[in-house]
C-alpha cells in the first residue's frame, strides 16, 4: 500500500509549474482565486492541514495556531522573511517552520540598485513628464538629479543580499560602508574595500545613500527613527526593499516633504498593502508594490524550496531550510 500523501493547504496561487509539482506529490489543496485568505480560512486551513505553505499575506500567530489540528507538524513558508509566522509558538506546539533562503538574493539586489538609480536620477519623475505630454525639451538646468559614480553607500545589514548590493554598487563606482552585528570576514571586507562602522548613527550622518537590508525583529522596529532619520545630510536618499517596519514612515514623509533629505524608494510598507497616504504623491518618493522577489525565476525557485522542506519532512528528516526562534 503506498504512503498517504500529506495534506498540504497552499494559501496563494503560485506558478504553474510549482503548483502541478505539489499536486504530484502530495494530497494538495490550491487557492485558485489568489485572494489572501481569510481568518476564518486560514482557521480551517490549520485544523485541517498536515502543511500549510503560508505567504507573506498570512498572519500565522499564536492565537491562530491554538486552533490547529493535531495534524499540522510543518508550516512551510513561501517566502524568506517570516515575520509573519510566530515561530516561538509554532515551535512550542512541535510544529517546524521551514522558509526559503537565498533564492531572491541576486533579485533583490538588483532591484535595490534599480530604486538607487531611479530615485538619484530622478528617472520616475520624468518618465511621468513624458507620459504626461508635458516635455518641452532638453535644458541645462532641468530635471537635476545626482551622480552615483564616488558617492558613499551605507549598508544597514550585511547578509546575503546586502553583501549582494555591496558587489553591484562597487562597479558603479560607490565607496562601500556598512553596519552590522558584527563585521563581515576580512575576504569579503577586502573585496568590497568596505568600511564597517559600529555605531550606526555615526554611519548615517556621513552617507550619501542608505539601503536597508535587515530582517523584521523587535529590535529593528523603527530603527530609523525619527531621531536617526534626522542624522542624514539634505542630499541623502534612503532605499529599502527589506521590511516596512525597520522605517518610521511618518517621520520619512515628512522629511521628504520638507526636502529635509533628498529623496526615498521603497518597495515595502509598514503596514502593506496600505500605502501610507503622506507618501502618496511626492515627487521624490519612488514608491514599488514590493517587487523584490517578482521575476519568473525567484518565484519558480521559491516554489523548489517549499516542495523540498515538505518533502525532506515527510521523509523523516529535518528540513533543509528549518527557522528556529533563537535565530531570529
């Protein structure tokens, strides 16, 4: 007789390809509306689920998990951030918790260096000139934006994907600073020619461009607060594709609108999807619906890990990509 299949509940479309994969291997339930799901959804899915393949969308607390079935051993997200998933709690109740590092790095990256560029150039900006009908044509002093090439960059977390930014912003010419729990290895600093500062205030007061790259913890919550966010210099721009959460966005705003600092983009939002409405309509906010990881191949690859965590767990063994609490 052959094994039964677990019952994997996915909570968003995903591709094509990944979802035909999971339906191959396991007793597999699609959301074929791409809606997120519902509390009440999300409620059933758990009571019913041995797996349960989460989104960022999801909101997988404690509360949530005292309603699941003795069923449920493994949450394996779609995603690398899990933020939203109380893995303390998850982990309280035996049930292992499994993300997908790596795979949106280089994507991520570039679209990092993408927002850099846009917002420095003033690119947004004048694409909607010209999309508006409104180019009168080329003068000397019209639409200035700033040069990249000798500028200095200052990294706010040093992973894989700030590491990825350092290596693209190097060959465009940007000195390399950043801020970390602790230094990057000598090879990479080498490399790089990156210069690592221990406080971080006294890196913000002496960048050109900031980028954050941390993950969501308490401790990065508003880390660029209004008090740090006052530390830039006027032609200062602030770059993040990490989490919402790590920027107070009030305090952002209004140094945007007061050309306090010269500009931001932003490809996530403290309280996503919702757009904070004092950034709506700033000329020098260059605002993206969290693109980070949307290529083809980043969600093709996403999709990969999640069906390998599931099925190196029904297995037997320990998920390759296993997130415990003490490591966040």
């Amino acid at each position: 007789m052959a094994a039964r299949k677990p019952k994997v509940i996915v909570t968003r479309k995903l591709p094509d390809s990944v979802e035909t994969r999971m339906r191959e291997l396991f007793d597999t339930e699609l959301n074929l509306t791409d809606q997120p799901m519902s509390r009440e959804a999300l409620i059933d899915a758990v009571g019913r689920a041995d797996v349960i393949a989460p989104t960022i969308t999801d909101r997988i607390d404690a509360g949530l998990l005292e309603k699941a079935g003795e069923k449920l051993k493994l949450i394996a997200n779609f995603g690398a951030g899990v933020d939203h998933i109380d893995v303390s709690a998850a982990n309280a109740r035996g049930i292992t918790v499994t993300n997908t590092p790596g795979v949106l790095t280089e994507d991520t990256a570039d679209l990092t260096m993408a927002l850099m560029m846009s917002v420095s150039r003033r690119i947004v900006e004048g694409a909607n000139v010209v999309q508006a009908g409104d180019f009168k044509g080329w003068t000397p002093t019209w639409m200035l934006g700033r040069r990249v090439t000798g500028k200095r960059l200052g990294i706010i977390g040093m992973g894989r994907i700030g590491t990825a930014v350092a290596r693209r912003a190097r060959a465009f010419g940007l000195q390399i600073h950043y801020h970390n729990r602790k230094p990057v290895s000598s090879r990479i600093a080498d490399e790089l020619e990156a210069t690592y500062w221990e406080s971080l205030d006294q890196m913000l007061a002496r960048m050109d461009i900031i980028t954050v790259h941390s993950p969501h913890t308490p401790a990065t919550y508003h880390l660029l607060s209004a008090r740090r966010l006052k530390l830039l210099q006027p032609h200062a721009i602030v770059i993040n594709t990490a989490r919402g959460e790590i920027i107070d966005e009030d305090a952002l705003a209004e140094m945007l609108k007061s050309r306090a600092i010269a500009g931001a983009g932003l490809d996530v939002f403290e309280f996503e999807p919702t757009v904070n409405p004092k950034l709506l309509g700033l000329p020098n906010a260059v605002l993206l619906p969290h693109l980070g990881s949307a290529t083809v191949e980043a969600r093709v690859d996403m999709g990969e890990k999640v069906i390998i965590n599931i099925k190196t767990w029904m297995d037997g063994h320990r998920p390759p990509d296993r997130v415990l609490p003490q490591m966040l």
